[in-house]
C-alpha cells in the first residue's frame, strides 16, 4: 500500500486522487466543523465552493430543512445562520438539518478530490474512527492519500501535524517509512517534534493565531478535543454522511 500525504490542494496533481482512498483534513476548522455538526445530528452537509452558491441551493433544496453555513477571513459570512465554528454545531441548531457549507480551505479541498475512489473527512476530533478506516484500507492494500486543506493554497503546521497523527494511526501505531512518500515522512516527524499534544503546534501555527487574535480560542482548543466527535463523514454524490457505525470501529 502507498500511503501518501499532500500538503495543499495546489499541490495536487490532475488525477492523483483517482481510484484512491482520500482523507481530507482542515482542522482549524472545516474538518473540525463537520465532525461536530454530523455528531449532534445533522442530515448532512454539502460543501460548495461560493457563498452565492450555498445561497442559490438553499433556495433550491427548502430552507425549512436547509442551514447555510460558512466563513470568509475567518468570520460568518454575512446571512449565513452558522458560521465554521464547532462550537455553533450543537443539537438544536443542526439536528435534521442539512447545511450548505463554503469555507475559504475546507471545502475547496473536498471539491478538489473528484476521481477518489472513497473521501472522508478527517481531523483530531474523530482521529481514532479515521485512522481506523486508513488502517482497514491499508490492510485492504489500497492506497490512500491524505490531503490537507492548507491556507490559502500553502502549506499550513496544524494540518500537516494533524497529517503525522493519522498517519500513525493508518499504520497501526508503527514506526515504519514503508510506502510513505516524502510530505508523509515530514507530517511524522512533526508528531515526532510535537508529541501528542495538539496545543503546541496549533499555537505555532499562522491559523491558531489568527483565530485566537479574533477571539476564537475556545475553537482551537475543541480542535484539540481529541475523539471528541467519534463519527467518519463520507463525501459522496456531493453531500458528506456519517457512516453508520463507524464508531465503534477501533484499532486491534
């Protein structure tokens, strides 16, 4: 099995993700985000590349059943109910919902992974249900690719640590450099720099400060909630599920 990470989407070849397993990580905060809304119950969320887009399909699927939600600079767009924030993503909001999401990261990496033969969302919050599906793929030897969101087309030390995590976690917690290709070897040494705590490289990263310098600290601190929310959203036909059961899936 090739176990590959890239770190940007920009970085992404034209067809490298076809016919493979993808893993699609923004943890500050899109990734983040969706763990929580699909864990307090939402029906499902769609990711679109514009706000003007989210607003048109809103309108096409119902707003009775329909939650716009999204960021730009960080912020909630202007008329959007929700913004990109797990925090926002309790039960009364989202439960039974469907949200139209575009965040300026998140879910332009997922738009960016057509031809993957399966994508899931992947992030600290459900590290232990996503590794576990990158270990079950592995031991199915079919090759995965872990892609992170970056900022703004670049590299971004959140995503690429929270890379190293999963990993880890795809390889059954051994220290092996069989398959791996280089931005993996550099994701692992990061976890190997930071340890195990998610507080420090968050803080380094450019992400973390801006976040907390806009007074979103208590979400970078949920992003660090390890297994907080212990759900694996698939991406499929353009709405990401939770996959049933997936849970309770753990590593030997």
């Amino acid at each position: 099995m090739k176990l590959e990470v890239v770190f940007s989407p920009a970085s992404l070849g034209p067809h490298e993700a076809a016919g493979r397993a993808v893993f699609v990580i923004d943890v500050l905060r899109a990734t983040t985000t969706i763990c929580a809304a699909l864990h307090h119950g939402a029906r499902a969320v769609i990711p679109v590349s514009t706000a003007e887009e989210a607003t048109r399909l809103s309108q096409t699927l119902g707003p009775e059943d329909v939650v716009l939600a999204g960021e730009r600079g960080s912020e909630r767009i202007p008329g959007f109910a929700l913004g990109n924030s797990p925090l926002e993503m309790v039960e009364s909001a989202v439960r039974g919902k469907t949200l139209v999401m575009t965040t300026t990261n998140g879910t332009r990496a997922l738009l960016g992974t057509q031809g993957a033969s399966e994508v899931y969302v992947a992030a600290g919050v459900n590290l232990a249900v996503a590794g576990a599906r990158a270990f079950e793929l592995g031991r199915e030897r079919k090759d995965v690719l872990i892609l992170c969101a970056g900022r703004e087309s670049r590299f971004a030390l959140e995503d690429a640590y929270a890379a190293g995590r999963l990993v880890f976690e795809a390889l059954g917690r051994r220290r092996t450099r069989k398959g791996l290709n280089d931005e993996a070897i550099v994701a692992v040494d990061l976890v190997r720099r930071y340890g195990r705590g998610w507080e420090r490289p968050f803080a380094l990263s450019a992400a973390g400060r801006q976040l907390t310098r806009l007074g979103m600290a208590n979400d970078v601190a949920e992003a660090g909630r390890e297994n907080a929310y212990p759900v694996l959203p698939l991406f499929h036909e353009r709405r990401i599920t939770a996959v049933p059961g997936a849970a309770s899936v753990t590593l030997p």
